[in-house]
C-alpha cells in the first residue's frame, strides 16, 4: 500500500511543467527567435521524458531478484565487485539508451 503512495507522490513532478516557463524569460531577455525557444523546449521535453522512463525502468530492474540480476552480469562479463558509482552509472547508461531507443524508433525489432 505504501508504494502506490509513493506512486502518486510522483504526481509533484508535473511541478516541471513550470519549468518551461524559463525559456520564454530567456527569448525575452536573450532575444532568441520563438523556433528556437521551441527547439529548446522540444530538446528539454524528450530529454526529461527520457530521464524519467529511465528512472521508470530502473525501479522496475530493483523489483527483481537479486539472483536473477547477478545470473545475468555473471553470464554477460559484467564486473559484479565494481564501485557503487561505477555500476550505478552504467545501469543508468543502459536505461536511458533503452529508453532513447523506445521513444526514437518504430519498436524493438
């Protein structure tokens, strides 16, 4: 129960909506030309949209055993002693190109 609380706490990151408010300060202090403020704000959205399906698929790597994740490292030569941060960004590295994949091609295939 206490998870899918969390789950709608997750609700508060539509507060980055606002975010998008800063683009139209910098055309107006910088004076960028709205297509570009609109290619800015296409770069920022793909990029968060992909930050947070990444984090999404990362929740959904914790849900799984722990044997099944070292079976998998220890079968692919992927160095199960590293660092914290070592294998952290590496785990993240392969969520966000998963993810980069999923929303820039037609599928998996």
């Amino acid at each position: 129960f206490i998870q899918y609380l969390r789950l709608l706490r997750m609700l508060r990151l539509l507060r980055l909506l606002k975010v998008l408010k800063i683009f139209n300060v910098l055309r107006d202090l910088f004076g960028f030309r709205p297509n570009v403020v609109r290619l800015y704000k296409l770069v920022f959205t793909v990029c968060m949209i992909s930050h947070l399906g990444a984090c999404a698929w990362w929740y959904i790597k914790l849900m799984e055993p722990k044997d099944a994740l070292y079976a998998f490292k220890s079968r692919h030569n992927i160095d199960i002693d590293a660092p914290f941060w070592d294998y952290v960004w590496s785990d993240y590295i392969v969520a966000i190109y998963f993810q980069m994949a999923t929303l820039c091609t037609v599928g998996y295939g």
